[in-house]
C-alpha cells in the first residue's frame, strides 16, 4: 500500500470489541445451565412423584382387586354348580339304574304270571275236561239202557250212599221182570258192572261214575 493511500474503511460490526467473545460464551453457558436446571427439575420432579400412589392408580387397583374378588365368588359358584350337576347326574344315572332293573323284574314277573295263567287255563281245561267225561259217564237216578242211554263198564258212586239206596241189572226188553243182580247197599261206595244188551236201574243212590 503507498504512503499517499488511505486505509480501508472496514465496517464497524466485523471488528471485535473488546471482551466481546467472553460475553457471548457466557450468554451461552448461561442458557445451558438454564436449560440444565429445567430439565434436571422436570427429571427430579418425575422421579419423585411415584405412579402407584396416584389416585388413578389407586382406583385402578381397587377395580382390578374388586374384579378379582368377584371372578373368585364367581369360580366358586361355579364349580359349586358344576358339582351339583354332576352330584344330579350321578343321582339320574342311579335312578335309570334302578327304572332298568324294576323293568326287567317287571318283565319276569309278567313272563311268571303268564306262565302261571297258562297253567291255569291248562288246568281249567283239563278239569273241564274231565267233568265233561264225568258227566258224559255219570248216571243219576233212573233207569238206563246200556249201549245207547249209558257206555258198557263199571260204575262207582261219586260219594257215600245211604241205608235208601237201591240199585239192580236188569234184562234189557223185559221192563224190569228180568232181573239179573240188585242190591240194598246201607252204606259206602257200591260199583256195578253192566254190559249191552242190560239195563241199569238206580235210585236214591245219587251220582254213579264209570271208572
């Protein structure tokens, strides 16, 4: 630069004041203690109060352990229920047991009776037929021609004659004149035997039955 040169005119903010530098790094370290300070209080801050004593949470877990409690009522009850199912299952179960065995029992007893019916009718029937014979081979009272009123055979009385009684045998077509065998028995059971070609003749001797 010539001596006859005038100097730069060089603006009045470019050059430094002095201490200038210090006061901005000041101004600097002043907003970061500041900052510092705010955000170790809203830490600290934080940090102390603890969530678990807050009223939201109190009433929170006074919610949850209410609901326990009533889940806890509610398991109870219901496994009272599902014993007493099954306790009315079982009692079911047992009842159609013994509904299973009363209807076999009844089963038999109706195959018995109907056995014990049939072997009644069996009886009746037989007994009736035997009276059937009986009166088909009994003689009352009269006189009988053998081989078309009365069968050829033996006769008894059905029960014990008295001292009345009077029987006879007699020749068929000789109206009684012809006697073959008589008698006055006074007592007990008398038999006779007649053949065809006779007739019998009984009085006051009551039923005769051919044996």
């Amino acid at each position: 630069m010539s001596e006859n040169q005038s100097p730069s005119t060089v603006p009045a903010d470019a050059v430094e004041k002095p201490g200038g530098k210090k006061k901005r790094w000041g101004l600097i370290l002043s907003s970061v203690l500041v900052v510092g300070a705010l955000a170790g209080g809203v830490f600290w801050g934080i940090s102390i109060v603890d969530p678990k004593e807050s009223e939201e949470y109190l009433a929170l877990s006074e919610s949850q352990s209410a609901v326990a409690a009533e889940l806890d009522t509610l398991k109870v009850d219901y496994d009272e229920l599902e014993n007493g199912i099954a306790g009315r299952e079982d009692a079911v179960e047992e009842r159609g047991a013994a509904l299973d065995e009363q209807a076999a029992n009844l089963d038999t007893w109706d195959q018995e009776l109907q056995d014990a019916e049939d072997k009644v009718a069996e009886r009746e029937k037989a007994v009736g037929k035997i009276a059937a014979e009986q009166l088909e081979n009994s003689v009352d009272s009269g006189v009988w021609t053998v081989g078309s009123d009365i069968k050829a055979g033996t006769y008894r009385t059905k029960e014990s004659v008295g001292s009345d009684c009077y029987w006879a045998v007699l020749q068929t077509g000789t109206n009684g004149s012809d006697i073959i065998d008589n008698g006055i028995p006074g007592g007990g059971r008398p038999t006779v035997t007649v053949k065809k070609g006779q007739d019998f003749e009984s009085q006051r001797c009551g039923t005769w039955v051919k044996q």
